[in-house]
C-alpha cells in the first residue's frame, strides 16, 4: 500500500515552525545514518521538542506523547522482549487489562502493531514519538528493569502524575510541571534533545499527549472499564502446512482451517482454537488450502487474503461458487486490504461471511469467528434476548436517573448475557464516551458495528470518539461509513461539511 503521509518539512513550515532557510539547510545537510529531520532540528536548537511532536501526530493521525512527561512500570517491559522493542522503536508505556498504550515511531506500521499483539494479546494504541528519543528511553528503560528498579520516571512528569503512579516526588524537585527554562538540564530525556551546551527552547505549558486516558488508567482509583483477562502467551509449535494441531481433551469439534502465508501467525491461531475444542488444520499457500478443504472439509475457514500460488480471493470465489462447498464459513483477514468498504465488497462479490482486519487481538479473532459462524447466511440477529431486555431497560433508567456506576454494571450484565445484543454495547459506548473514558467507548462501538455494520447512531458516535481521542485517519473513515448510513439528505449534507472541516 503505498504510502500518503505528508512530508514533514511542509508540516512544519505550515504550522511556522521552522523558516525554509533553515529546513533547506537542514536538508541539504543530511547524510546516511544521521538522525531523522525532527530529532536533527531539536538538536540543533532550532525546534522545540513539543513542536516537534504536534507536526509527527499530525503526519502520523496519532496521538504524540511526551515521554518525559509519563512514568513506565518496568513490570509492564515484561509483555515486550527488549529485542522486540529496540527492533521496531516501540516501547509499552501503560498496560492496563487488555489494553497497552505503546510509543512507536511509526504508528502507521501495521505488521509491528499485529506482531505486538499477537505476542501480548492485548490491544494495542499507538501513541508516536521521536525516534532518537524514544530510541535512547527505550535503552533507559530497560536498564532500569535489569536493576530491578520499577519506574522509569520522566524528567518533566507532574507531581500528579507521580502520585497517580505512586512514585514519591524525589526532594528538591520543583513543585512546577516544569523546571524554569534558565535552569540546567538535569535529566537523561532532556539532554537527549541537544548537543551540550547548545541553545535551549523554552517548554509549552501544556503536554502533547491529546486525551487524558492513560493517566486516569494509572491511578486506580478513577473510573475504568472492568478489565478482560489477560490473555495467555502462546508458544509456537513447529507448523506443517496440513497438519492437526492438538486440540482439547474433549471429543473432537468442529474442523477449522487456517489459511496465512505468515507460519509463525498461522501457527498461534492454530493453538488458541485448538485450546478451545477445534479441529485445526492449517496452510500457508491458496492451492494447499483449497486442497484441504476437499480432503478435510471444514466448517470453517480463516483465510488470509494475500496468499501466495492461489490469491484469497479465488479460493474464496471457488468454495462459494461450488454448490458442495458453499455453505463453509469464511473469515477473511488482511494487512493490505482495510476499511469498511472493502469489507462490504468482499462479502458482495465474493460471497465471504466475515472480514477482520490486521492487527488484531487474539481476542478479536475469537469473537469475529464467533459472530461468523452464528450469522446464518451472513445475516446479522436483530433482536436481543429478553434478558439482556431487561437489563438494557434497568441501564437506560439508571442512566436518566443519573445512578452512572449502575448504569453501566447493568449493561455489563446485558452484555454477557447476550453478547451479540449491538444495542447494549451502543449504550455502553454512549456513556462510556460521556464519561470521558474513550478508549472503553470505542471499544463497545467497535463491537456493535461488527454485530451491526450500518448502524448510524454507532457510526456517528464511534467518528466523534476517535475524532476526540486524537486518532483523525480513524475518525475520517468512520464520517465517510456514516455517509453511506445517513438516514436522510440533510444528515448526508452535514456529514460532508464536517468532513470537509476535518480534512
């Protein structure tokens, strides 16, 4: 996919960071192995660090963090080996039940945020930072783990934030945010940014970082969403293009193939529905899968869409073209192909009955392989248990009565109760979104919209709450699903002018 992200430089000369004297200069001084353009432009005094950020979350679409304004629990290092973590530049800032706030460098590396969570089971949100000084933090950190210290604290954190974190504020420290500007650098992150002795740029008041999620998710006692289990590391077994991987000791279930080029991939996906009852055999080329489907047949298929020898999409066009194998289950995932309209392309044209796109989380394919071999005919259930009735009930009326904490116990209780009910998890959303707790929020749309593809009030809320978050590409791609939703012209009309605003 090829790559649209703005240059840096126009960014920066857009925001009147830089002057073109400069920029021009610090381009035609570029030479191989030197740092990226921004880590060189903070080094040379020329660009504050904060600057710096705004024009990467800008390019990025992300959220920029600040990372001498965060502490990391060395115990959360355990998720990311250090191999890992200096290979690709990330770095786990917060983890917090199923979800792990990450800095990257390139938060538009798709393979690294599905490797990520593949490895860690849990959800990952990216949050981008400076290379050089994520690069350096990373070494820090590490190093602190090994010395079994158990925070790295940034040079400019608050006294809230160290509170939050409970990490005493070391004595002497400035009880301000920040140190004065005329004060020396005292801190590993801050001398990171310049030569010695070189020219210092006054701090911004206020941090990068767009939302305040990550620190209320470190003090335990604001409000969160319950956390989900954490899920298990899987140790990849040897993988065999065909073979049965073991399931559990119950009689044998359901024969599922796993189809994916990547062996490694193939193999922990293998393992995880193996773990839950299935029969599971598995194929990293399209002619040995559509083999397998004639020697094993199976109920179900999870079928990377770019497999080599045979594509995706032609073994899927042939199982759904055959009147033996029509009725088999197909889950497709893909890394290339993304957005909703693909998704609704693939199910038109080529008859497949789900799709998920990568990254994902070991607990997203659980639960997209669920709601696809429930749907009948890919159609999705529209009524909800008279359970999950009554709980939605007593939520709505707990809501309008302002009882919040009990509000959401009950449709929690809705929720497992039924877990395909989207308006459960659409209300959830809502007075997560209220509640100032987005990522809770996004999470709860997200999983209508899988139940519920063109449910407008989810389409709309879930842009708002990406918008919000600081996440623009995410939040843009939901405004132009909800185009498609939009009950009427003059809804359609608004959508296009607060899209065209966005842009």
């Amino acid at each position: 996919m090829a790559d649209t992200k703005k240059p840096i430089g126009s960014i920066l000369l857009k925001q009147g960071a830089v002057t073109s004297k400069d920029l021009a200069q610090a381009l035609q001084e570029q030479r191989p192995g030197d740092p990226p353009l921004l880590s060189r432009l903070c080094l040379a005094g020329l660009l504050d660090h904060q600057v710096a950020l705004k024009a990467l979350s800008e390019q990025s679409g992300c959220p920029g963090i600040d990372l001498s304004q965060v502490v990391v629990r060395t115990d959360d290092l355990k998720l990311v080996p250090r191999e890992m973590a200096e290979r690709h530049c990330v770095l786990p800032i917060l983890v917090k039940g199923n979800r792990m706030f990450v800095a990257m460098s390139d938060p538009r590396d798709e393979r690294v945020l599905q490797e990520l969570e593949l490895v860690t089971g849990k959800k990952a949100f990216p949050y981008v930072s400076l290379k050089a000084v994520l690069r350096s933090t990373i070494t820090e950190a590490y190093a602190k783990r090994d010395a079994g210290e158990r925070h790295l604290v940034g040079a400019n954190c608050s006294p809230d934030t160290l509170r939050k974190a409970g990490v005493p504020r070391p004595s002497g420290r400035p009880s301000a945010t920040r140190p004065p500007v005329d004060e020396a650098p005292s801190s590993q992150m801050e001398r990171r940014l310049r030569p010695t002795g070189g020219p210092r740029k006054p701090f911004h008041s206020r941090p990068v970082v767009v939302d305040d999620t990550m620190e209320r998710a470190n003090d335990d006692s604001a409000p969160m969403s319950f956390d989900d289990p954490t899920m298990a590391h899987f140790d990849l077994p040897p993988e065999v293009a065909g073979r049965d991987y073991p399931t559990s000791t119950a009689p044998p279930g359901p024969t599922l193939l796993v189809a994916d080029a990547d062996r490694e991939i193939a193999a922990m996906v293998a393992r995880i529905f193996g773990s839950r009852g299935y029969r599971v055999v598995v194929a990293d080329r399209g002619d040995t899968a559509l083999q397998l489907v004639r020697d094993v047949e199976p109920e179900a298929i999870i079928l990377e869409a770019t497999l080599p020898q045979v594509h995706g999409f032609e073994v899927a066009r042939q199982l759904k073209s055959s009147e033996r194998y029509r009725n088999v289950k197909i889950l497709m995932t893909s890394a290339l192909y993304r957005g909703w309209r693909i998704a609704e392309d693939l199910k038109a044209n080529y008859g497949i009955d789900g799709f998920l796109e990568k990254p994902f989380t070991a607990e997203d394919l659980v639960y997209a392989l669920d709601n696809t071999t429930r749907a009948a005919g890919g159609e999705r259930p529209a009524e909800i248990s008279a359970e999950a009735e009554q709980f939605l009930q007593e939520g709505v009326q707990a809501y309008k009565a302002g009882r919040i904490d009990e509000a959401i116990a009950r449709l929690r209780a809705g929720a497992q109760a039924d877990p395909l009910a989207y308006k459960i998890h659409f209300h959830l959303g809502l007075l997560y979104g209220k509640s100032g707790q987005l990522y809770d929020g996004i999470q709860e749309l997200e999983t209508a919209l899988s139940i519920q593809p063109d449910f407008f009030p989810a389409l709309k809320n879930l842009a708002v709450l990406y918008q919000n978050a600081g996440f623009r590409n995410k939040s843009i791609e939901m405004w132009e699903r909800c185009l498609s939703s939009a009950p009427d012209d003059e809804t359609r009309e608004g959508i296009k002018r607060h899209l065209l605003a966005v842009l």
